[in-house]
C-alpha cells in the first residue's frame, strides 16, 4: 500500500507537469486541490457546526500549509527535474525525523542528507535554476507544517473530515495564484479532467493507501519505506517526462533516501 501511494503520488505529479503550459503551476495547484476537496467533502460530509473555534483554527492552519506545500512543490517541478524538486523537498520530513531522536547517529544523516541537497543544488556549477531550488526548499518548509498540524488535525477531527477541512481551505489559499496563472483555463473541460485525475492519483488515493498502512505496519517500516519516495520521483519523471538524471543526481538522491531511510526508522524507535 505505501509502495501504491507512492506510485501514484509521483506519477500523478508527473501527469501535472505536462498540464503545466496550459495551466501554468497556480493553476494546476489550485485545481488539484479544489477538486480533491470536493470529492473529500463528498466522502466525510464535516459537520462544523458546533466545533470549537480553536479546531476550525487548526484545519484552516493545517489547510494553509497543505496549500502552500502544494503551490511551491508544482512550482519548483516546473523549473527543474522532478526527482530533483521532491528530493530537495525531503529535507521537511527529515528534519522532523531527526527531531524526535537525540543520538550522535543523527549527525550521520544530517550530513547525507545535506551532502545530497548540495549535489542538486549545485552551487558552484550553477546547474539547477535557483528559483526551482528555492521553491523546493520552501515545499519543505511547508511540510514540516503539513507534519506537525496533520497530526492535532487527526486527534481533533473524526475520520477524514479534519483533512476535507483542510483541504477547502488549502484550496482558498492558492486561488489568487490559480487565478492569475490559469486565468479561462481553469474552465476547460478536457484541463478540468485531466486535472480531476492528478487530484485522485496525488491527493486522494495517497492518503487513503497510507492510512489503511499505517494500520497495519509499524512506524519504522513505514517510514522507511516513505523514504523512497524521492528514488520514485525520479523514475515516474523518467518514465513520463523523459527527465533523465545525471549520475551525480542519481547519487545525491541517494544520499537522501538512505538518510530518511535511517532518520525515520531511529526516529520510530524511540
């Protein structure tokens, strides 16, 4: 199920990438996550009435983060390679990881993670477009956000309401961006269907495979699995888009699943 989820997510990323010269990367983020909260308002049906205002706080903060991850992330894929975009936005997940545990192994996987990152980000050759980079870096930012307000969302809401919340409001938040960028494109029905697709393969589909994993495999194991997540990135760009990498990125992915890898199961452990 995690290795489903994360087929689909990444192949449903590459899938809006090549809707990006119609949409542009607003436009598409906004649909992505207008539709998936239609269909998740659909399925949970949240009542608010009643709520306490401080939950309906947390979902749209939760919904904030989900929205901006979501804007930056297309950005930073319309720029450079996708293995390259979601690799350098791994360093959000790591970085919690590495915050739940206290040992000296830790260092270990702050320096492959970092050694990586470098090696995409290619500072001295000035390879990779620094916006593309830039962007990336701020999807990271936005998960670190995304993990911590998923969680008090999760214990605050029953089921998958506090995320069709989230998801409303995530889709408020890029709007003006959808806006501007797909302007009377938004309204086609052949970019509408297209773009209902990447919703499910990216939004709704991932999210429901990895909560019925969870309940089934540990922390560790599933976290590690995760990990591999940029590796899929990368293959789901080659296979759809055609984006082959260099070795030297091949190896700074590397260097970044191995450090998640070891990050998310230590971290599970204690």
């Amino acid at each position: 199920m995690v290795l489903l989820a994360a087929a689909s997510l990444q192949v449903g990323a590459a899938f809006a990438v090549t809707l990006f010269d119609a949409l542009q990367a607003g436009g598409m983020a906004f649909l992505r996550l207008a539709l998936a909260a239609l269909l998740l308002l659909a399925l949970w049906r949240p009542r608010l009435r009643g709520r306490p205002a401080a939950d309906l706080r947390l979902a749209c903060a939760f919904g904030v983060a989900l929205g901006l991850m979501n804007w930056c992330i297309y950005e930073a894929m319309a720029r450079i390679p996708l293995g390259v975009a979601v690799t350098i936005e791994f360093w959000g997940p790591l970085a919690v990881a590495v915050l739940w545990s206290r040992r000296r192994i830790d260092l270990v996987w702050v320096v492959l993670a970092a050694a990586g990152i470098v090696l995409l980000a290619d500072p001295a050759g000035g390879g990779a477009d620094a916006a593309g980079v830039l962007f990336a870096v701020l999807a990271g930012g936005c998960w670190v956000a995304y993990i911590l307000l998923s969680a008090r969302t999760g214990r605050a809401f029953p089921g998958g309401t506090g995320l069709a919340v989230a998801m409303a409001a995530g889709a408020l938040v890029v709007l003006p961006a959808g806006v501007a960028q797909g302007g009377a494109a938004l309204l086609e029905p052949e970019l509408l269907a297209g773009a209902l697709a990447v919703a499910v393969a990216s939004s709704v589909l991932p999210y429901s495979l990895e909560l019925e994993a969870l309940r089934r495999l540990p922390e560790a194991v599933f976290g590690v699995l995760m990990s591999l997540e940029p590796a899929v990135a990368a293959l789901a760009g080659l296979a759809v888009l055609g984006q082959a990498l260099a070795a030297r990125e091949w190896l700074a992915v590397a260097l970044v699943v191995v450090a998640s890898a070891g990050a998310a199961s230590v971290g599970a452990r204690r």
